[in-house]
C-alpha cells in the first residue's frame, strides 16, 4: 500500500498472535457448543438443506481419509504452527500478519483436537459440525474454514507479489526499468 510504513516486527508479532488466539478461542467454543448440545450422526437443519448441524468426530484429513495415521497429522499441523510462528518474526506486512494469525488459529484449533481429544494424545478426533449437502458432501469445523480461506490468502499474496517485509515485487521490476531508461538516457 503506497504511502504506508512497513509495521514493526514486535506489532506484527503482536497481530498474528491475538488473531490465532481469537480463532482458536472461537473455534474450540463452538466445538465445546457442538458437543454439549448437538447429537452424534445426526443432521439438525438450520437452513433446510442449504445448512445443517452435523457433529461427527473425524480421525483423519478431509472426508476422513487417512484415518489410520492420524498421528501424522499432528505431526504436520505442530509443524506448519512452528513455520508460521517462526515466519511472524520476520513480518513487517499487515497482510501477512492477518492472513498467518488467521490461519495459524485454524490450525492450532485442529492441532488441539488432535492432541485433546479421545482417543489420546496426537491421535485425537477433530470434532466437525458444519454441513452444506447441497454444495459438497464434507462436514467441517470452524478451524477448517480459517486453514482453507487462510490458504487461499496466501496464495493470492504470493501471486500479488507481497513479501513478508511489505515491499512488492512489482516495486523491484519497476525500479529496475527506470534504472534502465536512465542507463539508456546516460548512454544516448
């Protein structure tokens, strides 16, 4: 954003830490909700078809594949929550801030699951309630919603040219050309 000075690290630090934990506080409150009040295996509609309530506990990735080595998945939601907190260091984009502390709350809300959750420690069943028929057959939770738009996010960053530090590559490209036109206005 022209005109905007890059965020200190320790205010960028700051933003991804207090958005992870509202989303994870959000999510891990609505599954807490889910299991107080909604029965198993059973769809409660709240829109009709459009969306329903549907609390099933899921052992593995998205609809329940790998279920035999859950433990996996803890492993690799613990790493990408260590790469995400290791990177908000280094940050000095608001951007970037929102979209990792977003999507680091997503995945410490399944990561707590997984570690919580019965049967056991890292191989615990990620509690899912959101359920839409219509538009796909997988029932997610609210952390799966931050993972997935945070992706998304972070895709789009990436493709936009943000870095970390709030510079553009774009701003390099075009530093470069003038520097060139002026190299060729010198020679000339």
């Amino acid at each position: 954003m022209p005109g905007r000075r890059p965020l200190r690290r320790s205010a960028a630090g700051i933003i991804v830490a207090i958005l992870a934990a509202v989303v994870l506080a959000a999510d891990q409150f609505v599954k807490y909700l889910t299991v107080e009040n909604l029965p198993l295996h059973e769809p409660v509609p709240v829109l009709g078809e459009f969306l329903q309530l549907y609390y099933v506990r899921n052992p593995g990735a998205a609809f329940s594949l790998g279920s035999e080595v859950t433990w996996i998945f803890s492993i690799a939601l613990a790493v990408v929550a260590i790469i995400i907190i290791w990177k908000a260091f280094g940050l000095r984009s608001r951007l970037w801030a929102v979209v990792l502390g977003c999507l680091l709350g997503g995945v410490l809300g399944n990561l707590t699951d997984r570690l919580l959750r019965e049967p056991g420690f890292g191989v615990g069943h990620v509690v899912d309630m959101i359920s839409m028929p219509w538009m796909m057959p997988a029932i997610f939770n609210v952390a799966d919603m931050f993972i997935v738009c945070g992706m998304i996010a972070v895709a789009l960053l990436v493709v936009l040219g943000l870095r970390f530090d709030g510079t553009r590559e774009k701003d390099d490209v075009a530093v470069a050309v003038e520097s060139n036109v002026a190299e060729s206005k010198k020679d000339a």
